[in-house]
C-alpha cells in the first residue's frame, strides 16, 4: 500500500507551495522568451538543483511568481515523497 506521503496533493496556498518548493532547493523562475510583451513573466517553473535543464530558465522572485500563478488562476499539484520514501520534485502547474 503507498504510502499518503507519495500521494499527489493539490493547493493554491501560497506558504505551502514556497515552503515546499525551498524545501527541496527549489528558485522561482520563468521559461526563458515566454514572457509577455508587458513584461509579465512567462511559463512559471521551478528550478530544482541537478534538474534536467531542458528549459532556460530565469529566476523571478516569489512576488512574481505568485502574481503570476494568481492571474492564470492556477493550482499545484504535487507530491512530498517518492514511494520509496524520498522527497520528491514531482509537480504540475494545474488548471484551478
């Protein structure tokens, strides 16, 4: 049986998503050239020390980040631990 911690979660609070985020080294950032052209920041991500890299990214502060997150009327979906028992990165940014 899986244990409730390796279950994904969903929230839209701001304390619980930062703390979750820093918990696991994470830096609010932005897709790099997918801003908007009023300077809104663009496809919100997390960058997690050792991820994949695939994306640019660029850091943004948390103010940022959450208007942003507010604004497209978003929700995180996430999981604490991996079933084996250690924390993971697991996360999507979900439609509210």
């Amino acid at each position: 049986m899986a244990n409730d911690a390796s279950e994904a979660r969903t929230t839209t609070d701001h304390d619980t998503i930062r703390e979750w985020a820093e918990a696991r080294g994470g830096v609010p950032a932005t897709v790099a050239g997918t801003e908007s052209g009023g300077g809104e920041a663009g496809i919100l991500r997390f960058d997690f020390p050792g991820g994949a890299g695939e994306d640019q990214l660029e850091h943004i502060d948390w103010d940022e980040w959450f208007d942003k997150f507010e604004k497209k009327n978003l929700a995180l979906l996430y999981q604490d631990e991996k079933s084996d028992g250690e924390g993971s990165t697991f996360l999507k940014l979900v439609t509210r």
